[in-house]
C-alpha cells in the first residue's frame, strides 16, 4: 500500500530511545510515494503512575485502527511485577490475536556470540501467542498465608494450536531447508503436549515437503548452544517460546539485535512489532541501548506490510553496520540509528 | 551409618549399563566395614510392555524400606510418551517428597564447553520436585475434535515453595560465596510467581549473610551462556528448573557429566539419584554410554547417607579421569567405570 498509518508505543525505559531510532530508519528507508502518518500512544509506566491506567479501552479502539504498531518496551521496577506486563502488552497481543509470534534468529559475521566456534544459526521461532500459560487463567487462595495455594493453568485449544503451527509449516515450506521442529514437554504436560503433537503430525500430513522433527524443551536448549545449526523453524508454546527465543539471542549476539513480530495473519487487527529485549531499565536515557533490534523490527513490519523490498534494505544495512562495528570504538543508540539510516537511504 | 541398603532401578535405554558401573565404583569406594546389600527393581519399558504395570503398589512400599534409590533413565520411545516418566519417575519423585531437585552444575578443567572462553561455572540448582506444572493436574475436553480444550494446571503452595526455599538458603549459607538466585517468570505467572517471590524475601529475612537475586527464567538462559559465573546456587520451580539444567549440563561438559539427586531433607522416605541425562536408546547397548553422570550421583548419594570423605574421593576420581580422558581416544562405558573404579579405591 501507498501509505503506512503506524501506532507508536515508546513505552518504559530505553523504549522511548530505541524507538525512535527506528522510525529515523523507517522515515528512511521509504520511497517518496509512501506517505508515513505515526501517532504516538502515551502508555508504559509513567501513565499508569499518573492515572492509574495501563491500556483503557478507547485507546484499545483507536489502536484497532492502524495498519502496524511498533513498540519499544514495556516494564518498570517503580510498577508492580506483572501490572504493565499483563494490562498492557499481554493485553494488546491477546486483544488483537496475534497468534504468530515470530522471531528470527541469525548469527550474522561479526557479531559477538558466547558460543565457540561460530556454528551457522538461522532459524525462525514460531511462538504461540495467544494462549498457553499465558492466558492469565488461575489465581492463589489464602493469599498471603502459610496455607496458599497459587495455581497456574495453561490453555490451549486446537483451534489456536492448528493455525499456528500451520503458519510454521508454511513458512519451513518456504524456507530452503524445509524443516520444522515442535518443541514442547509431552513427556509431562500430557493432556497439551499430545494435542500439540497430534495437531502437529495431522497438518504435516498436507506439508509433505517439509522434514518434521519434535523436541522436549530442556533437550532443545541443549542443542542451542550445543548444535543451533540443527534448527530451521520451530513451532512452540507460547511460554516454551519466550524462554527460547531469550537463549536464541543470546547466541546470536545478543538481546541488542533480536527483533520480533506479534503478527495476526489474518490481518483482522494491527500486527505488532517489538525487540525482544525488556526496557533495561539501568542503562535508559544513557544513549547506551542498541536500536539495531528495534530497527529489525521495522524490517519485519515492512514486511508484513508488503515492502520486502525496503525490508531488505534495512536488514542489509544492519548487517553492513555490524561489519564495521566489530573493532570499532561504541557508538551511541544515536549514532546506530543515523549510520543505519544513511544506509538504507542509499 | 555402617550398612547401605540401597534400592537400584537400571530402567531403560543406557539406564542398565551407566548403572552398572556406578554400583561398581560405590562398591569400590566403599570402606570394607560398610556393608552394601542391594536390591534391582525390574522397572520401565520391559516391565511395561510385559504386564502393563508402571509402579505397582506393592513395588512402591518395598523401595520405601531402602536407605536411597539409584535410578538409571526411564522412558523409550516403544511407550507412549509420558507414560513411564508419569506413571514411574514422577510418580516416586512425589511419593517419596522429593521436594529438593539437587543439580550441581560445575565446569572441571579438562571438560570441553561448547562456550567460548571457558567462564567459571560453578552453581547448584534446587528445582523443586513436588509441585508446580509437573503435578499432573490439567486434563482434556473433547479430546481429538477440531473443539479440543487441553490445560494444564501448575499447582504450587506455601508449603511446598516456603520448604524447598528454605533448604536453599542453607546451602547458599554453607557455600562461600552466599549468594541466592530465584528464577520464575512473575511478570506474568503472577499468582505463583509473587507467591514465590513473597516467600523467598520473607526466609530471606532469616539470612541476613546472603545475598539474593531474582531473574525471569528467559533472562536467566541468557545469563547461562553470557556470565554463567555470576550463579552460585538457584532456586525455582520444577519446570524451569527442568530446564535451566539441561542448559547448565549443555554448557558444563554435557548430559554425560550431570548429575542430581530427588531428595528428601527430612529422611522420611528415601532420596533417589539419578543422572540428568535421559535413556537414550539410540545408543543403548553398545558400549557408547558415559557413565560419569552416574557415578557422580552416586557421589550425591554418599553425601546424603553422611559418606561425605567416599563422595569426595568419587569426585575427584572423576576430575582426574576427565583430565586424562582429554585427546584420548574414546573408552567405552565399562572402560570407564573401571578406571573410576581403580582410582577411588587407591
Ligand atoms: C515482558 C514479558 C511479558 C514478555 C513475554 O514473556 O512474552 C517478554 O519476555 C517477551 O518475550 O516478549
Ligand atoms: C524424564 C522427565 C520426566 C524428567 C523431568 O522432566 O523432570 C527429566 O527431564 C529430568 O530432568 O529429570
């Protein structure tokens, strides 16, 4: 489309920061015929100090009305653990079923990774996002005393598990690999973890292309740091997925360079982009945080929106920066962002 | 005490074999005044497939006579997944409490880590063994239908976490660096996650000596790999404890070298010790098996019992031999046992 009308959400610590260095890129990056229009939502924790508020209705409203939303982070130590978290991002994801919640990941040269030898990682996460133990299902009794009790529940139905691990087959169909890995604990979660893999095994059925391949959790964090090469796309639960794809940019240079997309295929609501990192609250306003996440996010939205081509652009041009970055003095988030978007305009 | 009257359960896949070689290196170890009787419980696949039973009560009430378990690996890829580890290994991890998951992790010189510049490991993990998302509590409605629901329900309680925390604190006390880690994930599991924060700061107040810390279990995974010398000892529930040490062995010298034992402070019931690893019937049966892990349990179990100057010996049999196993050829499962064997008995 000739015209992107994005939803900002800066939100809590280095958000603010990051997120501004990423629509620098996107201001960038875009041809003179695509006309940008942004409106910034105040929400994170100053608002919620301020009004009480985390995510009010109208404004879950005016959000429906974007083609994307991008945010920066969510989350500070002055807001009780889970107030933000829950009322605010968790909200947006699961009011505007953003079922795919996809994260790539990819040890580019010169980046820094912990893991000796440099193995070749790239492989997408395909993480749940609407359910699982997510879903805010359970509660505690006798709150507060020796005799609590605080349960848990994860939810999980066919219906979301079926369309989100067809999304994963489509896309290993449409990598050169074709392979796909479901990732769960069916040895224990039995009642989910078998409706997964049944799911799994009877949808792989129409994909008979694609190699399939099924790992408990704890083994698949040993082959991430032990053999990532081994993976390609993998399917996973909404919790199982955000504990991996944290390990994932670990050993693929870090929180600083992992972007994600809270996609609803359908496109029946705004599709949301974010880095995985949280809002670091200790190093926020300091010029120290790394854009480069946020602006790989930017890459996944064009995307998403139908501009592979500046999507390129922008994840050439990262790939560039990193190349001149290794050995050269730090740079600030500032200096990240101008470099990155004097590429892309190139 | 002079007598050991220990139960051993070989289990499936390498089970039988690494376990042979740990009763070889206790009976090595042991001072001729100590007498060892032991008792083999046919338990796992065979038993499965043969009579369709997985613990039967009679069995359950036997072990409960011994001082200690020794448990190879239980499951096999013949049994529907979740059936042995449900109906068996859970199901005396929670009928004997063991509510203290004890899984020391440490880097020994000589060990290959797939981590670059070899870090300082050296933690322990106390994963809580009788709650949490492993109680099997959850179930299926309209199983196999386009409409199936499956949940899954994490059940945790004052008591079990305000115990299980406790026993940590101790350990962080004995250890020189005094220093306590809890890991959950309360931004969004908050009903369990703040009941577990609440209760670690409140036993916290009774060891002023030590120094405390709480991470996301997705952050903690990076930290694994980023600065793995930053943990001294963690507490966390049975899941991400499940996997955190998975991720622990990966980065310390492997599944091989791991070792843990299902613990019950109080002695009610008798304490199990078993390798991390799993049954690997890939490569069960021809010798490939290393039995390290094992015989490291059986270290954990000396200590347990009050052997403490035997488990020591074990240990640094084992440091020994890892340093001469480095650019060595390849010795088989029994080759090891053996030389383990010969080296805590000199
Ligand atoms: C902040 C938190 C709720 C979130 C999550 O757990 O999904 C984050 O860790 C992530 O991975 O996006
Ligand atoms: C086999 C399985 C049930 C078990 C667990 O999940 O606890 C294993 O992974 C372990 O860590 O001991």
């Amino acid at each position: 489309s000739r015209s992107i009308n994005l939803a900002v959400i800066p939100g809590d610590g280095i958000g603010p920061e990051v997120v501004s260095q990423g629509l620098k890129v996107l201001s960038a990056v875009l041809p003179q015929d695509v006309k940008l229009e942004t409106r910034e939502y105040d929400l994170g924790a100053r608002r919620w100090h301020r009004t009480g508020e985390t995510l009010p209705d109208a404004e879950l409203e005016d959000l429906k009305g974007h083609d994307a939303i991008l945010l920066g982070a969510i989350g500070d130590p002055s807001v009780p653990s889970g107030v933000l978290e829950r009322g605010l991002l968790l909200k947006l994801r699961f009011a505007f079923d953003h079922y795919v919640n996809l994260r790539p990941s990819k040890l580019l040269p010169h980046t820094a990774t912990p893991l000796a030898g440099r193995p070749d990682i790239d492989f997408v996460v395909v993480r749940e996002g609407t359910e699982g133990p997510y879903t805010g299902n359970g509660g505690s009794l006798r709150t507060g005393t020796p005799a609590e009790v605080a349960t848990e529940v994860s939810v999980n139905t066919a219906y979301g598990v079926e369309r989100v691990v067809r999304d994963a087959y489509e896309r290993a169909q449409a990598r050169p690999r074709r392979k796909l890995t479901l990732v769960h604990k069916n040895n224990v979660l039995v009642h989910a973890g078998h409706m997964w893999k049944k799911i799994f095994d009877k949808v792989g059925e129409e994909y008979p292309e694609v190699t399939t391949d099924y790992l408990h959790v704890d083994a698949a964090t040993i082959f991430f740091v032990t053999d990532p090469a081994r993976f390609d796309v993998i399917v996973t639960d909404n919790l199982f997925g955000d504990i991996l794809t944290d390990l994932a940019a670990a050993v693929t240079g870090g929180i600083g360079l992992a972007a994600s997309g809270n996609i609803n295929p359908a496109g029946a609501f705004p599709s949301m982009f974010e880095p995985v990192h949280g809002s670091a609250p200790d190093i926020a306003g300091q010029g120290k945080a790394d854009p480069t996440a946020t602006v790989l996010s930017v890459a996944l939205l064009l995307r998403h929106l139908g501009h592979e081509a500046e999507a390129a652009r922008i994840e050439e041009a990262v790939a560039a920066d990193l190349a001149e970055r290794a050995g050269a003095p730090a740079r600030s988030t500032d200096e990240i962002g101008d470099a990155l978007a004097v590429r892309v305009a190139n």
